[in-house]
C-alpha cells in the first residue's frame, strides 16, 4: 500500500459544519473531513486526469484521511476511544493518567462512578487534545441597497486559526506511483476549505510529512484470531445485504469470516448527515455512520486469515475515498487494565521556536511597545495619587480669589482635554515639554507659546492659585510636577485625564 503523511496549520479559521441545518447555530466538527481534502484536490485535478478521475476520486483505491488534531510536539492524535472512562466531577486534564482511567471494553467496575470521555482527540502518549473552536456572527447582506437583511442573522461555528493537523493519502498498490505523487502533490501547499473559503475563511498551509515510520498507530495481532476488537478512527458506513445502511453490522457483511458483534464489549454512537458538494452546489446522498471513536467486539466463527488484514488495513465500509471506514484492529492500547500510555519520539516536526538577536528591529519594536505599556501602568497609579492635589488647585483658586462656586476657574476639562491629546501625540518627552510650555521646555525662552498659555487660547492657565502656601498660577504648577522628573507621556496622559474630571466637577 502507498502512504504519504502530511501536517498542515490553519491560517485562519476553519469552518466545518457537521450539519446543512439553516435553522440556529449548526454544530460545528472538530476535525477535518477527509471529504473536504478529496473536494479540494480534485478542483485542481479532476479535469486533467480524464478517465483516470474515477479511479483517484470514486473508486475508493485512492483514501483521503481526516485532518486531526497534532500536539505542539508533533505527537499525532485519534478520537477517544468510548470504552476509556473516568472519575465523575473530575476536572479536565490535557494529558491522562492510566491509573485513573477505566477501560469498559476489559471489565466492569461498578465501584466508582465512571463516565465515559467521548470528545477530544488521544494521543499513545496519553495527551488529551481539545481543539479550540469560536462561533462568528454574520448578518445577511441586500444586493440592492447594500444593507443589512433584517432578521437575517446567521453564524458559524468553527475551528481556530493557528492550530496544527495532520492526515495521510492511501492508494492501493494498484495505483500507478506517478499517479500518486501527482494526487500527493496537489494536496501540498496552501488550500481553502469549508464554507466561506472564498470569502475569509478556510485557508490552510500544508506540508508533506517524510521518513515517517508507518504505521504511527500499530495494530495487534490479528491473522489467526477468533475474536476482534475494532477502534474506528473515523466514520464508519456499513451496507447489510441488501445495501442498506446499518448500524449494527456482522462482521461478514464487512468481508470478515462470518461471525456475531458482542454488544458488551462494543460502544457505538450514531449520526446521520448528508456533505454538501460544492461542484454540484448540493448534498450528497445521505450517510448513516457509526461515528469515529466507536468501538467494536466481534466474536468470528472462523479465524482471520492474511486477507482480512489487508481489508482491516484498507478500511471497512463504503466511501472509503473520503476518509470513513479507518480502523484499528486489536489495538494494544485498549486491550488492557489499566491503560498504559507508552512515550515515544514524535513522528512530526515539532513547533519551532524562533530564536533572534536584541538587535532586530522586531525585538526594538517589541520592548517599545512592552516599555510603552509598563509605563501607562506606572502612570496611571501615579496620576490617581495627583488627584487630591488637583482638587486642591480648584478650591484654593477660589479661597484665594474669592470666585464663587458658579464662576468657572482654571483651566477647563476642553483645556485638559487638549493637553491629554498633546501628550498621546508627543514624539518624546522633550517634545512633550516643548508643546506644553514652548521654547526648550523648562528653560525661558518661548514660553508663551506653548499649549498652558492665555496667547495659545488656554484659559484659565494663568489663573492664580495656591500650591504650599505660596500663590502660583495653575500653569506654573503644572510646570512644576514637570520639572519634579514626571515628565512622561504616560503620566501627563493620565493626570489630565483626571484633570477632565475634576474641572468638571469643580465647575459645574
């Protein structure tokens, strides 16, 4: 069989529908159907093979795999098996211990109140994947008046961007090699998936993966077996005799030796859907499956023959082409109590961490913004200790002057108000100095001239106050917290906006 492995990262959000529901919020999946790489694929091919499309696209010889969820260490991952149980009420964990796990396929424990885990994705290291989804609202828009629809809000609910999956491409050795690399081929680099890819969502980069051992997920002993235990990595649709979907098949209705499933030992979940072809602009006929994460015990009147595990190895079912019918056979990790979790070295690349020099622009660029934000932070805390002082000014304003409470004094909240925007627009402290008070900032010259001035239109600045006893003018107390060294941007941003506040209340 040919095999070839890929990875890929969403670069941004990836919506897939496990519904065509139009009525509320369709629930979203969270993985990625093999169905969308086959679609994308043949948008490139399907013209140019001619009669070779049936073979790649429809025939099942060729399988494209579900895009699941990979760890930031390259560890690739499978949907939870439904025999794996844990503790009721336990909190959720990224990585799972067997010791606290409970695996129903191998005995039952009626001692603790076990539930089963069902979502999330398992790697054999014992991590617990979650992919992290997000719903978008969007509004119907009228191609006449370019308007929002009224009543006409829909959304989606999908998959994050940045995230990483991976999957793999089989043929059969029927297939030709160049024919492959050429499929191989198409589904490398950058694709748009799922709805609204041409629009903003959908797109994604992909890589091939190489010198990848195969299998990553070994199977058991199998040939000579009477008994089989079936971890269903993906969908499963399976057709009884009279080509009807069933979702409680026997295993010779799989091509297996005639037998019976155990219902003790299989855990089983349904759905039915029905994947909407974007050629044809209409769903595809509709799947009843057993879905992914599904396990199934059969007990065989005849033992399994090399044969049956090259059909295990293919895949069971029909519609093989997108991805269903995936199977573990007797899968190590399930045949066991407790569960035993094995480290080994990852078959992808892991997320690589970029190393640069201090002296990179983005790094200068970077402890710029940080050192902005920190000192905002100290700006602000130290600007609500000024906030007595700044009732002060007011009220001494009016003892001194003897201005009653209906006579504004002192600069006003438009006046702080343009000495908050000077601040935010300030290259540098200096220049910062220079607007506020003219000339060099603290030394004479132009002072006039500066923003805290009765000629620049700033009344109220050389309004007199007093400040420790001695008169002043507010401008020359402003000044003066200046000149103390607290002259920076972030401070001046902050103390005037609660200067704003201040003059209003003191001249109301």
């Amino acid at each position: 069989m040919r095999r070839a492995f890929f990875y890929m990262e969403l670069l941004d959000n990836l919506i897939c529908q496990g519904s065509n529901a139009s009525v509320g919020l369709p629930p979203g999946l969270d993985y990625i159907p093999g169905n969308m790489f086959l679609g994308a694929v043949a948008k490139k091919l399907y013209s140019g093979l001619q009669e070779k499309a049936f073979e790649v696209f429809h025939s099942g010889r060729v399988r494209f795999g579900d895009g699941l969820p990979l760890t930031l260490g390259g560890h690739p991952s499978l949907p939870m098996p439904l025999c794996l149980h844990g503790k009721k009420h336990s909190p959720k964990q990224d990585r799972l211990v067997g010791s606290q796990l409970h695996n129903a396929w191998a005995e039952v424990d009626e001692s603790e109140p076990w539930q089963p885990l069902r979502r999330g994705f398992l790697t054999l290291e014992g991590d617990w994947l979650h992919p992290q989804q997000s719903v978008t609202m969007k509004t119907a828009i009228n191609s006449e008046t370019g308007r929002a629809f009224e009543g006409r809000l829909f959304g989606y609910h999908g998959l994050n961007a940045g995230q990483r999956f991976w999957t793999s491409l089989e043929a059969d050795d029927t297939i030709d090699a160049a024919l492959f690399e050429r499929v191989a081929a198409g589904l490398e680099g950058r694709l748009r998936l799922g709805n609204s890819r041409n629009a903003e969502f959908g797109g994604i980069h992909v890589i091939r993966a190489s010198d990848l051992q195969t299998p990553l997920f070994p199977s058991g002993k199998v040939v000579g077996c009477r008994e089989l235990t079936l971890w269903l990595v993906a969908d499963l649709m399976a057709l009884d005799p009279f080509g009807m979907p069933t979702l409680a098949p026997r295993p010779q209705w799989l091509g297996l030796p005639e037998g019976r499933m155990v219902p003790e030992k299989s855990f089983l979940r349904h759905h039915v859907y029905a994947p909407f072809n974007g050629t044809r602009r209409h769903e595809d006929p509709e799947r009843s499956c057993i879905k992914a994460g599904g396990i199934i015990h059969f007990e065989l009147d005849h033992p399994l023959e090399d044969r049956h595990w090259e059909l295990l190895d293919r895949g069971l079912g029909v519609h093989l082409e997108a991805g269903l019918g995936r199977v573990i056979a007797n899968s190590p990790l399930l045949l066991q109590q407790p569960v035993v979790f094995n480290r080994a070295s990852p078959p992808f690349p892991s997320v690589k961490v970029v190393e640069t020099t201090e002296d990179h622009p983005l790094i200068h660029w970077l402890q710029k913004r940080v050192g902005g934000t920190e000192q905002r932070a100290e700006g602000a805390r130290l600007a609500e200790t000024k906030r007595p002082w700044l009732v002060s000014l007011y009220q001494n304003a009016r003892k001194l002057n003897g201005i009653p409470d209906t006579t504004p004094v002192g600069p006003g909240a438009s006046q702080w108000s343009g000495v908050m925007t000077l601040a935010r627009m300030a290259k540098d402290d200096t220049t910062l100095l220079e607007g506020l008070f003219g000339g060099t900032g603290m030394g004479k010259g132009r002072e006039t001239d500066g923003l805290c001035s009765e000629r620049a239109g700033g009344q109220g600045w050389m309004d007199e106050t007093s400040l420790d006893g001695k008169v002043t003018t507010f401008r020359d107390a402003f000044k003066k917290i200046c000149a103390d060294g607290q002259a920076k941007r972030g401070f001046v941003v902050e103390l005037a906006r609660r200067a704003v506040d201040v003059a209003k209340e003191q001249n109301r």
